[in-house]
C-alpha cells in the first residue's frame, strides 16, 4: 500500500469509531437516518426485498462479512450459515457487533478487526458479502481487496454485495453534493462490473434495496415517493410507468442496490 492508502485506512478507522461512538444503532440510525424509526423501517425492507428476490443466497456452509458495523446484518448470516467470519476496520464497531452477536446467543461467529485487504484468515468461503462498505473504501483499497479475495473465495462462492453507487455516468464523492464530512464515493455500475470481472466475478443479478414509496414518504418527500409509485412497473405497465422511473432516475444523483456475482469458475 502507499503511504496515501495508509492515511486512507487511518481515516476510515477514525471516521467509524466516531460514527459508533454517536450511534446506538450502528452505522444505519445516526449516520444514514437521523430518525430511528425511518431507520428501523429502512432495514426491515432491506431484508425483506433481499429474501425475496434471493431467498436462499445468505445460507452457506462459510460465509465471510466484510464491512460488519454494528451486526445488523451478521446476526442474519449467523442464523442461516454454519460458520460466519465478520470484519471491520473500526474496533468500535466490531466491538458493537459482538455486543450484539451475544445477545443474540449465537456462537459460530468470529468477529476480526481488519480493513478489506488485510483480512486474515485460513480456508476458503462459499459466500462473500460486502455489506455497503465499498463505497466507503478508495479505488487502491477496493482493488486490494477484491485481490485479497482472490484466495479466500471458494470456486464455487457467491459474493453478494449492497452499495450506493452513481446514476450519473461518473464517479462522484458525496462531498460534491452534500453537506457533512461523510467520505463515500458513488462510482457507476460499470465501474464495479469492470473491477469484480478482473477478479472473475461475474454479475448475475442486480436491484435496488429499500427506496419505497413509503420511505421516500416517512422522510418527507411526497414528490419522490409519487414517482417510486408510478415507476414501479410491474404494477403499472404502461408508457407512464415507463416516464416515471426515467423522471426518478434522472432526479437522482445515487441509488442503494443488491449485486449479486458468481464465479466464472462455476459456470
């Protein structure tokens, strides 16, 4: 790594901890949603449209979690995989995800203190999942790790990974746009596509993860949620459908999605 990729890595630790410190949640309440119950609601519909587009890609026999926070989504994997190693690169963090795997009592989790690339571990995974954590990490780290996983991933494995990415056809960081000191960085989806096929990951499946008409509702924004309404057209099919989520795209600058890749191998 150079040593701007080390001033990186410190960063994001400083960053994380600090987030954890504010939230009792978490990364979702406090960072993402400054109301709980949006936040609540947020994660409820994550899970549910992720289970049934994919109902059986979270069960596995070794599944590693890159980017934990505080176990939302660990405590899932958890309950569907024989063995779950979960990694962050803030102790905070890690720290509040052991909290809530105990509480949960489940006993097949490892929790591990490590950016992306410095994973450490022995053996194989047949099911990665990248939990919104790549657009939080600069292009020299993504490529590191992805390398980084290039040994760690079965044949056979799935990686599943949950990212704000760019509908504006380049790379932006949020600070272009928005207030705050948040550090992500919204590539386009090629871009991904591109970086994970150098590593033999192909793209099988892709959608968005929780932007509803409720949600765009609960936060206020009545104009939004009437476009998700209408855009959604395996309800409206129809030329007005079709405008509609053009006219939601084009309003947006990101969005959250699903990706979904499988080896080439296993084809």
């Amino acid at each position: 790594m150079t040593q701007a990729g080390d001033r990186q890595d410190l960063q994001s630790r400083e960053y994380w901890d600090g987030i954890a410190a504010q939230d009792a949640h978490g990364s979702l309440h406090g960072l993402l949603e400054r109301d709980e119950q949006i936040a609540l609601y947020r994660d409820r519909v994550e899970k549910r449209v992720l289970y049934r587009r994919a109902p059986e890609v979270l069960r596995a026999r070794r599944a590693l979690e890159v980017g934990c926070g505080g176990g939302r989504w660990t405590v899932e994997l958890a309950a569907r995989c024989e063995e779950v190693l979960a990694t962050d690169i803030s102790a905070a963090m890690v720290q509040r995800a052991r909290d809530r795997v105990a509480s949960a009592g489940l006993g097949n989790v490892t929790l591990q203190v490590a950016a992306f690339h410095e994973i450490a571990c022995d053996g194989s995974f047949d099911l990665v999942y990248l939990g919104s954590c790549l657009h939080y990490i600069d292009d020299e780290h993504v490529e590191a790790g992805l390398r980084r996983l290039d040994g760690l991933a079965a044949p056979d494995a799935i990686l599943l990974s949950r990212d704000s990415v760019s509908l504006i056809g380049r790379t932006f960081r949020r600070s272009e746009l928005f207030e705050g000191d948040d550090p992500a960085i919204y590539r386009p989806v090629a871009w991904y596509e591109e970086a994970m096929a150098r590593h033999g990951w192909t793209l099988a499946d892709s959608w968005r993860s929780y932007t509803t008409p409720l949600f765009w509702t609960l936060r206020g924004r009545l104009p939004r949620a009437l476009l998700e309404a209408l855009a959604r057209t395996e309800l409206w099919l129809s030329p007005l459908a079709i405008r509609c989520a053009d006219l939601r795209r084009s309003r947006g600058s990101k969005e959250h999605r699903f990706f979904l890749y499988r080896r080439r191998s296993s084809r």
